[in-house]
C-alpha cells in the first residue's frame, strides 16, 4: 500500500440512538458474531498503520460501555469523546480534541488530514481510506459515493408527484470522507445551529463555508451502512462470509492420513484459501493463538481432523483423548480459539473421497457458524 507522508486521524461518530433499527440497544452496540458494531468499525481504522489516532464520539449515557469495549477486544490508539445531541455537533466535539487538547488521557497532535468514518460502517478497506485521503490532500476535502439505487422523487404540497431526478446525474454520499483538517474545523467553527441541529453532509459544510469543492471518489458496494435490523442480518452475512476464507489444514505424517488430508484440501480449494501445515505445526499453532496479547477480532476455528481406518472408532479415538479434546476446547474457548474434532472414517469398501467431501461440508459449516455449542466435539463424516 502506498505510503502516506501527511499526519491522519480519524473521527468515529457514534452517538446515534439507533431509532430505525428498534430495540433498546443503539444499533452500534449491538453484536455481531459476539462482538458489537462499533468494534468492527474502530477495527478497520486501527489495522491501517497511517492512522495515528481514532476518536470514537458517543453520547454520554455510553461513555462507559465503550470505554469496557476499547478494553475488552484491545483496541490501541482509541480515545472516547463525549458526543453532542446531533451528528454534527457530535463531530465538532470530535474535531476539538485536536484543536483544543480536551482529551485528559494524553497529548493528540492535530492532523493534517481528519478522516470521518460512520461507526456503523463496518466494512471500509484501507484501500478506499488511501484514496480519500490522498484526494483531500490534493483538493482540500474528498468523499466516497455510489450510484443511486432508486430514483429520487418530489412530492407537491398536494401529495402528487411534482418531479423526479434523473439517477444517471446523481450520486448517493457514502463514507469515508477526508479532510485537510483546517479546513473542516474552520468550517464546523462557522456553522450556525441550524446546520449543527439539522445538516447531516459534511462535504456541504466545507463548500458553504470554505468554497473547498470536494473530490469524489467512486467506492466499493461494501461501504453500507447499518440502518435497520435487517442491515444487522446482512452484516453478520458479510462477516461469516469473510470467515470462511481461510482454513488451516492439520494432518499427521502417516501415508493414509496425508492422504485423506490432500483429498479434503482438494475438496476445499475452491471454497476457501487454504494452508496445510504437519503435525510437528500444532502445538506451535496452538501456542502463538493463546499466548498472544492481543484479543482475536473473529472467533478461531481449530478443527482436529482424525483418521480410522479401522471398523470401529473406538480403536483410534478413546475416552481418554475425547475428554482431553473437551477439556482443551473449554480452556482455550477463554482467548477465543473455537476447537472441534472431526472423525474421517476410511474403509476398503467404502470409497475416501465421499468420505472427504462429507468431512469438507462439515468443516465449511463449523467454520461459517462457529457455534460455540460444538466446541470439544467429534463429528464424525
């Protein structure tokens, strides 16, 4: 990824009460895949290394519950800010902390470019981060936008149609947007309470009151943003899909079990990126996920793949083991590592690479639902 000489930050605003979406929890909070929206979006700022410091804006009542989230998932370079009664105002408040060092836990030097990111975008790559920042450095202010899904209507005061907008001509305004940060913080500075009460596009802000013409910059279908329960379904959708990207394939050395190995790695290949380590690899697998400091965004799914080739499965799995597999599956669920056993059984009459195929079903499913009901358990394929 191309280097970024200028200072950036980013401001987060999440102090939305989530109305639309229903339900008592503010739609930021709530969880996806046992982890809360905001974490995911706080994520995707804190893994791009140019960012210097994330402000997360939430409204007081949250202060706390978001300050418990910054310490339970690790997150670094986090500073939660008091949030205003709207989004700009809301913004503003995030914006001053480099302006006018309000932040009591330390010194936040003032960026050249401010990025502002929705905490219920969950989804926005480096990628598109780049290139708004890079556009803000050059024009003075820069947004992500996407064509327009529906065309836009207006109504008459009689409730009949009075005319329509051609789509082709429009765009929808998406996040991120970036800023050089004098700009922004100038603009915010002039706005009257009318803006601050009722705007809700900050783009609009910087050409009102600092004639800064923004760059629009084409971006990805997965800049989204969470809105409504059915919104919380397709992101926890999007996410499983993610998870099922990459599988870590543990087999003995013995022939037949190499074997049966390279079949279920034949069987995943196209469904997952895969990697295929020997035996000698577990422990040393086992021993970096857990003694790492650092909580795992998603769950880690560890799958022990044995081999029987005998007719009765008791001859290579005993008691003793099954309840060690239990037992290591409970300890290391704590640092989020899900464990689950699979059981291919290989017989003469019986050919492997059906076999196999059911074993692939089964792992693709442990990996996309990381049902933590399982852990410990030896399903058999």
């Amino acid at each position: 990824m191309e280097p970024v000489s200028a200072a950036v930050s980013a401001v987060l605003p999440a102090g939305g009460s989530g109305e639309r979406l229903g339900g008592a929890t503010p739609k930021q909070f709530c969880g996806l895949q046992g982890r809360p929206l905001v974490s995911y979006a706080v994520r995707a700022m804190e893994r791009v290394s140019w960012i210097s410091d994330i402000i997360v804006v939430v409204s007081p009542e949250n202060i706390e519950t978001m300050k418990s989230i910054i310490e339970k998932y690790g997150h670094k370079r986090v500073t939660v800010v008091k949030g205003g009664i709207t989004r700009h105002r809301s913004i503003f408040n995030g914006l001053k902390v480099f302006a006018e060092n309000q932040s009591s836990n330390r010194l936040l030097q003032k960026p050249e470019v401010v990025i502002i990111h929705d905490a219920v975008r969950p989804f926005v790559e480096e990628d598109i981060l780049l290139k708004v920042v890079m556009a803000a450095k050059e024009h003075g202010a820069a947004g992500a936008i996407r064509p327009l899904v529906s065309t836009v209507i207006a109504s008459g005061e009689d409730g009949c149609l009075d005319h329509s907008l051609e789509r082709a001509r429009y765009r929808a305004s998406e996040m991120p947007q970036a800023f050089l940060f004098d700009i922004i913080y100038q603009a915010y500075q002039q706005c009257t309470d009318h803006d601050l009460d009722y705007g809700t596009e900050c783009l609009h802000l910087a050409l009102k009151y600092c004639k800064t013409n923004a760059k629009l910059v084409e971006g990805t279908a997965d800049l989204w943003k969470v809105t409504y329960k059915r919104d919380l379904y397709a992101a926890e959708s999007i996410i499983k899909d993610s998870l099922s990207q990459q599988i870590c394939i543990i087999t003995d050395v013995k022939e037949a079990v190499v074997q049966a190995g390279f079949l279920l790695h034949e069987s995943l290949k196209n469904q997952v990126k895969d990697k295929e380590y020997a035996t000698e690899e577990i422990q040393k697998l086992v021993d970096m996920l857990e003694k790492s400091n650092v909580p795992l965004l998603y769950p880690v799914v560890l799958i022990l793949v044995h081999l029987n080739i005998s007719e009765n499965i008791s001859f290579s799995i005993g008691l003793e083991e099954l309840t060690k597999i239990k037992k290591f599956a409970r300890e290391v669920k704590k640092k989020n590592i899900l464990v689950y056993g699979l059981l291919i059984q290989y017989k003469d009459h019986f050919p492997l690479q059906e076999t196999v195929n059911s074993a692939a079903a089964l792992t693709m499913a442990l990996i996309k639902d990381r049902n933590p009901e399982l852990i410990g358990q030896l399903l058999v394929a």
